[in-house]
C-alpha cells in the first residue's frame, strides 16, 4: 500500500484554527491555545503565520476560493430547484466557516484585509444573487418587478449573512454540535427560500410551501430528538 504524504504544517495549522475558531469563536483563540492544540511549540506556528490576523486571511481566502465556484453555479441557473440547491451550498459553505459571521463586525472592524475582501465577496455575490432573481421574474418563475427585485437580493444577503448569529443567539450551547450545525445551515436556505414565496406563481408557490413544512417537520424532529 502506498503511503500517504504527510500534511504540510501550514495545512494542519489552518485546519485546526479553523476547528477552534468555529468552536470556540475567533476573539477566544489565543495562538498558544493554536499551538497546543497542535502540539508544537508557539515558534513554530509563528514560523508559518507570524501573526494572528495572519491565520484569519488565510481562512477568509479558502472561503472566498471556495465560493467562487457556487457563485459560478449560481449564474448558471433560472429554476426553482436549483435555485434550493445554490442556497443550500451556500449556508453549508457559510457554515463551515461560521467564525466569519458570528464574529464578522468584530474581524471587519480590527482586520483591514478583511474588511476590503468581504467588501468585494458582498459585490459578488449581491450581484449573483440579483441576476438569479431577474432571470427567474424573466421566466415568468418570479412575478417581481425590477425595485422589488433589488429590495428581494438585499434580504437575501441579509440572512445570508447574519443568519448564523441568529442561530446562535436562539441556541448557544449547540453552537459546536456537527448535526445541529447541518439543521442550522438547512434552516438559513429554507428562510432564504421563504423570502421568494409571495412572489411565485400558485403552483410553483404550493410546491416550495409543502417542500418547506416537509422541512421544517424533519428539522424540529431532529432537534427534539
């Protein structure tokens, strides 16, 4: 059997700051807790990421380099059901790196780097969010005019955003259970989802309306078991 390489130190180190931060949140991770967790000495980590702010860009990066490609997905759609697969990926993807946004005024307002790339990532994916929507009212899915179009991606990148905090706010010891965490993601999509609904058609709107009680069904019996 062929061996596998050894994971580079830079990569562990991402991989286990991501985990405490996510845990934990970014303001109650020192980077000796970083270097304990590892098993290495704090030298060693400074070695790699000489500075805390360092660890954030990196992590902010791999999220920015893993959205590119939903938001690709999302240029590329003009149906209701791929419109509920994007939405899912995209709170899975926020989720995976939920220190971002439960502690994203804190990191914008200490982080320059920061700052200027979510300013970008919000442009992007504002913009792929609005041209969904118009593609949608264009196939006569969505019945919006164009202000409220505008008003519709605004909410939309609202709870994008800050449904995480939300969450959190409603269940603070979950905040670390992997399974709620997954319920936590599905929930943000279907309220995502749910922001559309007065603007679809009767047919279209029953069909989201029972897929999103099914949901909800399965989601409050997860949650309660």
């Amino acid at each position: 059997m062929v061996k596998k390489a050894p994971r580079r130190t830079a990569e562990r180190i991402l991989e286990v700051t991501l985990d405490l931060f996510n845990r934990f949140g970014e303001p109650n991770v020192s980077t000796t807790l970083i270097a304990s967790a590892l098993g290495i000495s704090p030298g060693n980590l400074y070695y790699h990421f000489p500075a805390k702010d360092e660890l954030v860009n990196a992590l902010s990066d791999r999220y920015e380099a893993e959205l590119r490609p939903l938001l690709q997905e999302v240029y590329n759609i003009n149906d209701l059901e791929g419109t509920k697969r994007s939405f899912h990926l995209l709170f899975e993807l926020n989720w995976s790196h939920r220190f971002l946004f439960r502690d994203l005024n804190d990191l914008l307002s200490k982080n320059r780097h920061l700052e200027t790339q979510f300013q970008k990532i919000q442009i992007e994916c504002s913009s792929a969010l609005e041209g969904l929507l118009q593609r949608l009212r264009a196939g006569g899915i969505l019945q919006m005019n164009a202000d409220q179009v505008e008003v519709s991606t605004s909410n939309l990148m609202v709870v994008l955003n800050y449904w995480l905090s939300y969450e959190y706010v409603q269940s603070p010891r979950l905040a670390t259970d992997t399974e709620q965490g997954k319920l936590s993601a599905a929930r943000g999509a279907w309220q995502a989802l749910s922001l559309l609904t007065p603007w679809l058609g009767m047919s279209e709107r029953q069909s989201l309306q029972e897929a999103l009680m099914c949901e909800r069904s399965t989601s409050q019996h997860a949650t309660t078991s």
